[in-house]
C-alpha cells in the first residue's frame, strides 16, 4: 500500500519539477516550488507512518511552515512590498 503511496507521489514531484523547469513565467516556477514543497512534506509525512517515527511529522510541520514563509516572501517581493 504505501509503494503505491510514495510511487504517486514521487509521480507529482516529477510533474512539478517539469512544471519548474518549463515554467512560462517566474510566478508558474514559485507556484510548482510551493506545490513540490508540500509534496515532499507528504513525503516525510508517509516516511514518517512507514518507519513508525512520530519525530518526522514534527519535521515535516516545520518543513511546511517554512515553505509558506518562504513564498509568502517571495510573492511580496514580486507584487513590489517589500
């Protein structure tokens, strides 16, 4: 159950990544970084359930809290805010 899991979620990184690497404009590349960001904290998050270590979701809670500053500053630095 879980290779199909972390199979479909690899998926969506690759998908992302390309996503990045062809991005049309600089705001399409900061959105498929946020969507890999939370793609590889589920990742960590399903990590987490496989090797029965709780400390991950603590790491991956970081991780995502982290990402959402990270492109919060970054879309105020495009519109001109900061």
């Amino acid at each position: 159950m879980f290779y199909v899991t972390i199979s479909l979620i690899i998926l969506g990184m690759l998908l992302s990544i390309i996503r990045l690497v062809k991005g049309d404009s600089i705001e399409s590349r900061v959105v498929a970084i946020d969507v890999l960001t939370t793609i590889t904290s589920s990742l960590i998050i399903v990590f987490a359930f496989i090797s029965d270590n709780m400390l991950l979701l603590d790491v991956a809670l970081v991780y995502g809290l982290l990402s959402f500053v990270g492109v919060v500053a970054v879309a105020r630095y495009l519109e001109g805010g900061i």
